[in-house]
C-alpha cells in the first residue's frame, strides 16, 4: 500500500554521498516532484555534492560537512529545529547517515529493505521500501518514490545549469568535437591505466576530436594527467582542479563522449544525456553503471567474477566484489577504442 493518496506537505531526502549516488537519488525526487509539485522538499546533503543538488528546481538545500565532526550534527539540529516533516527518505544505509537521521524529525521514516539496509539502517526507520526485482542503485532509490505512492516513475533529469558554467564549457569546447577523459575514481583500485587513457586519447585525436582531461585536484589525477598530456605530445588539454563540480557538468553535457572508471563523472553524463564509456571490473555495473547507457559499459566484471568464486552472477549476492587489485587491467585498449567507434557511428 502506498504510503500517501495526496500530497504530502513536505519530505526530507536524506542522501549526504557520493556524487554518483546522488544523480541516481535525483531521479527519484524529480518523480516526486512531477506527481506533487506543492510538495516542499528539503534535500540534507554532503558539502560537494550540495553543489549539484542547488541547481535543482524547488529544493531546500542543507549542506552537511562530515569535516566538522560532531559539530556538523549540531549545526545540523539547529538549522532543522522548526522544521516537522510528513516523510523522511533515508536513502543512505551507512552509520553516519543514519546519526543525521537523528536530527530530522519525521512522522515516517522510510528506509532501505532488508537485502539493502546495511549498517543496521533499518533501527533508524519505521517503514521500508519494497524489495526491488532490480539490483540497480537507481531502482533501488525509484522504490522510494513507488513505496510513498508516486505512479510515474519514469527516470528523467531536469537540471538548471548557471549560464556563467555553460558559457566557460562553450568556450572550452570551442565548437569542436570533443572526447573528455576523468581518468580518476576516489578508489585507485577503480583506476584503468594510463597506457590505456593515453592509448584512448590518440584514437580520438586522430579522429580529429579534441581530448580534455577533467578531474579534481588531487596529487593522483594530476600526476595520471601529467602523463597522459606528455603521451600524447602534448596535444590533449590538461583541465585538472581548472572546473568546478557544476562547470564539469556542464562541460560533460556540451562533449561528445565521456570515458571514466565507475566515478561521479560516469553518472553526471547520463543524467545530461552524453554518451559515456563507462570502465568496470570490480563492482557489477548492472548495480552502478551508467543507467541509461549500459550498451556502452566495458567491463571484465563478469568474467573475473566467475574467476574469483566458480560462480555464475546470478548465483552471487548483488553486492559481490571482484578483490583483484590487478582487476582493471584487464580491460584491454582494443575494447574500448571498439566502443568509442562504435559511440561515433551511433552518433552519425
């Protein structure tokens, strides 16, 4: 039975991380947003990733910064102290998230089901989704939407990008045809190699696009970027830490293709509708691939799977991991500069 026959007053998302994980969650609030446009939504969320979460249409935006430690809890429960909601959506099963569950006073509290309440979520929440036939992160968060009573659960994304990040993407692009690579997931072991990147980006450049490689400012990205820029003389462009989260995004929607590791940028082309070859090995990315465009996934995940356990997929729990450090390099270059041509031919 659905939760609501009418709009509820207001709802609380609660989804503080990661990037990824959070375009995914977007789907699920615009549904709400379409079935109950009176509803006031207030959306608590990492520090980053409120950067993205701002540009939605109709959200109250409260950042919760972890650096802070304890402190962010109390910061929390003070800008929340008038707030009652009709609905909390608990939508992240880690300790941390359902501490901040404690400052968020709801009637329900709607959290994960069994198979995915990790972390003891389920001791935070009074009511649970429904199992989902699927074991992808976004119908995962689409149950959400289904267990209050939203019929439409159509996956679309509506962003309003500031024209200022628009603009400084037209003139990066510059009205060429452009191959970004965000080489780089927070988990090196989701790392392809660079012989790989720089192999990819001379395919595209002899293919006449221009090659932008994109990421954050950490030592790792730069020295991955470094690397790629010298192999290949110089001819692809270094934006390292040189784009804010939504001047990425609003780059990624104005290229042609994106290549990326199973990372943020992955999920941020699908909900901008940009081609996107997506990298895996360890995770399944029928759990977290790009949702929209897993046609153009690569991955070696199955295969090793099977190495690792003597088991088919459909004898594993969703969540099992490849735990071969060597994983990604397993993809072969071939494989991907294949999906790129192949992208390109779709395209023509």
């Amino acid at each position: 039975m659905p939760l609501f026959t009418f709009a509820p007053k207001s709802i609380c998302i609660l989804r503080l991380s990661a990037i990824g994980d959070v375009c995914h969650a977007i789907a699920c609030v615009q549904a709400i947003q379409r079935q109950w446009p009176e509803t006031k939504i207030t959306w608590v969320t990492g520090k980053l990733e409120a950067q993205l979460v701002q540009n939605l249409a109709n959200i109250e935006v409260i950042s919760f910064d972890k650096k802070l430690g304890w402190k962010a809890y109390f910061q929390l429960r003070k800008q929340l102290k008038n707030h009652r909601f009709d609905a909390l959506l608990h939508m992240q099963a880690a300790l941390r998230s359902s501490l901040v569950s404690l400052m968020i006073k709801a009637k329900i509290k709607l959290g994960f089901d069994k198979a995915r309440a990790k972390d003891g979520q389920w001791l935070f929440t009074n009511k649970k989704i429904d199992t989902a036939k699927s074991s992808h992160v976004l119908d995962g968060f689409m149950a959400f939407a289904k267990r209050l009573g939203v019929q439409d659960l159509t996956v679309k994304w509506e962003l309003q990008l500031p024209a200022e990040s628009r603009q400084k993407a037209k003139l990066l692009i510059d009205n060429k045809p452009t191959f970004i690579i965000s080489p780089a997931a927070s988990k090196a072991y989701k790392n392809w190699t660079v012989e790989g990147y720089s192999a990819a980006a001379n395919h595209a450049l002899k293919q006449g696009y221009q090659v932008l490689i994109c990421g954050a400012p950490t030592t790792l990205e730069k020295t991955i970027a470094e690397q790629i820029v010298n192999n290949t003389q110089q001819q692809a462009t270094n934006l390292i830490g040189k784009t804010t989260l939504i001047e990425l995004v609003a780059l990624i929607q104005q290229a042609d293709i994106l290549l990326a590791p199973d990372t943020g940028p992955t999920h941020m082309a699908t909900m901008v509708n940009t081609p996107v070859i997506g990298l895996y090995a360890h995770h399944n990315p029928k759990r977290t691939g790009p949702y929209t465009q897993l046609n153009h996934v690569v991955s070696v995940y199955e295969q090793l799977i099977s190495r690792q356990t003597g088991k088919t997929i459909n004898e594993l729990p969703w969540r099992a991991r490849v735990k071969d450090t060597d994983a990604m390099q397993q993809i072969s270059i071939k494989s991907v500069t294949t999906m790129f041509d192949q992208i390109i031919k779709e395209q023509e």
